[in-house]
C-alpha cells in the first residue's frame, strides 16, 4: 500500500508529489498526459519562469523527482476510485488497482470553447483566455471578446482598462446586456457586436471573426472566457461536496470533506473563492500546502497507532 496517491501530474501534483518524496513518503503520481495549458506555449507570474515553456516545466518537475526513490510516476488514467481513510483504491485504465492511504486529486479542469467553428484549434495561440497570463504580450493590439455570458462580458472592460483602446465584444447572439454591463463597457469605449459567430478564422495578429451575416472583423487577438468542467469525476465518486459551480470543496489546507482526501489546483477551491484559479504558481502553492498537511496529518495518525499498540500490549 501507498502512503498517498496522487492523481494528476500537472504542476499542483508535481508539486504534492515532490513534498511526499522528500519526507520519505512511499507516493505513487498517475498522470493522463493532458494538461489544461498544453495549447500554450509560455506560462507567466511565476518568478524566475515568467515566458517559460509549461510543457518543459512539467519535464523538469518529473526528472526532479527522480531523485527521490519513494516516488513512482506512472503513465496512465484513474477511471475509479472509492475506499476510505487508511484504505484508498484506483483502478487504472489497463485494470491495475492501487491502494493508498491518502489520495490528492489534482486532475484539474477542461476548457469547453463554443462551438463555433475555428475557435478551439485556436485556444492559447491567438485565443486566449486568461488577461493575467496574456495581456500584456497583446498590450496596445486590437482585441476582440466573444462571451455569450453577461458576467464574463467584463472581461472586454477588463482589457480595454488595462491594455488596449480597441475592444470589440462579440455576444454571439445575445442581444441585450444587463444595464450596468453595458454601462461599464460604454464607459470604457467598447464596443458591442450582437451578431452570432459564424467561424473563426487567421492566425496572431490576424485573426478574424466572421459574422453569420457575412461581415468580418479581424483583430490581432482574440479573448475568449470558455466554460470548464471537471477532468475527472473522481471526487464525487469518492463522496467529495461539489460546489454548484462543479470545483471541489477544499478548506484552507487543501482537505476535501471526505477525510484522507485533499484537492489542489484549478480542480478545486474554497468556497468563498469567486473561481478557482488556473495560474501554475497557484496551482503548485496548492498542491506543496495540501501535501505538508496532509503529511502532518500521517505522521499524527502513526502516533495515534503507536500508542493504541503499545497501551494494547500493556
């Protein structure tokens, strides 16, 4: 049996994982080799790795933990997972069972663009989504937001505050914003485009976004908020509280409300959290914190134990 199984290899299981090795802790890393941000090509906000490779930065975490025996990473997909404390088991893809102690979910999440055609082969090289990773590479470029959502259409005000005079807001077909949406939008000098998407087309720099009445705008960038939904369900399987925007409920150290169960990364957050937060700093802060605790937590148990056997032993 496992100390701790860690499903997901991403940078909050890389980063658990990494924790465990280095206490001795007999860890097994499951990994689907699918990481959220694989469209992209750089990750930022990470001091030292600000533009750094993500794919490489994956790379670099795995041979890291290379060094630490106690540590299996093993290629594959969790398809179940039930038990409880102490007692823990997955069921891999190829049929292989694992039992664990403890379990920490870091499957994160999945981007679902629209379904307009052109759109999602574009995610992460001219449609972005996240203005903290990208907005300032397209500072002082034409931009372009397609959100059929009211909440996300903010997002265009967003930009047009901090980096760029000329936003458009395409709704795809919604034709009317709450008033003071389009308020703040108006105030900042974007405009807005009812009309349904038809496709999108180009590459950066001219990437352009045609119409279902035959107009075109084309743009430099474009932004693009799509929805997500859970990689995995294996937290409602294991009896985790989903929250009603499908992350999982985590409290400040990263425990789930099953015990023995922690979440880390975009697959999770607290519940007064507006979002769960998709930056590789984030996520890896939240894997190493729920991994210390969790840790502590085994070390705590393994006394508790000790001195049941020894008071049974008289």
């Amino acid at each position: 049996m496992y100390d701790v199984i860690v499903v997901g290899g991403g940078p909050a299981g890389l980063s658990a994982a990494l924790v465990f090795g280095r206490q001795h802790r007999r860890t097994l890393v499951v990994d689907g080799g699918s990481p959220r941000n694989a469209p992209a090509d750089e990750m930022h906000m990470m001091l030292s790795r600000d533009g750094f490779d993500p794919a490489a930065l994956l790379e670099i975490g795995r041979s890291e933990l290379a060094a630490y025996p106690s540590v299996e990473v093993r290629q594959g997909t969790v398809v179940a997972a039930g038990g409880a404390i102490d007692d823990f088991e997955i069921t891999l893809a190829d049929g292989a069972k694992e039992r664990a102690r403890r379990v920490v979910l870091a499957t994160g999440q999945v981007d679902e663009p629209y379904d307009i055609p052109g759109l999602a082969e574009r995610f992460g090289s001219c449609v972005f989504h996240c203005p903290y990773c990208h907005g300032w590479e397209v500072s002082g470029k034409s931009l372009a937001v397609i959100s059929a959502e009211p909440a996300e259409a903010m997002l265009a005000g967003y930009l047009a505050d901090r980096f760029s005079t000329d936003v458009v807001l395409c709704t795809h077909g919604v034709e009317e914003l709450p008033e003071e949406v389009a308020g703040h939008l108006a105030a900042r000098g974007v405009k807005v485009d009812t009309t349904p998407v038809a496709r999108v087309t180009g590459e950066l720099d001219e990437v352009t976004v045609e119409f279902s009445d035959g107009r075109a705008l084309t743009r430099q960038a474009l932004f693009h908020k799509a929805p997500t939904r859970q990689h995995a369900l294996l937290a409602a399987e294991l009896g985790c509280e989903i929250l009603d925007d499908g992350t999982v409920r985590v409290d400040e150290i990263g425990q789930t409300t099953v015990p023995g169960v922690a979440a880390a990364g975009d697959t999770a957050k607290l519940p007064g959290m507006p979002v769960a937060t998709t930056l590789v700093v984030l996520g890896a802060a939240d894997g190493v914190r729920a991994a210390v605790w969790m840790d502590g937590g085994l070390f705590r148990a393994d006394l508790e134990r000790a001195a049941q056997e020894a008071e049974r032993q008289g």
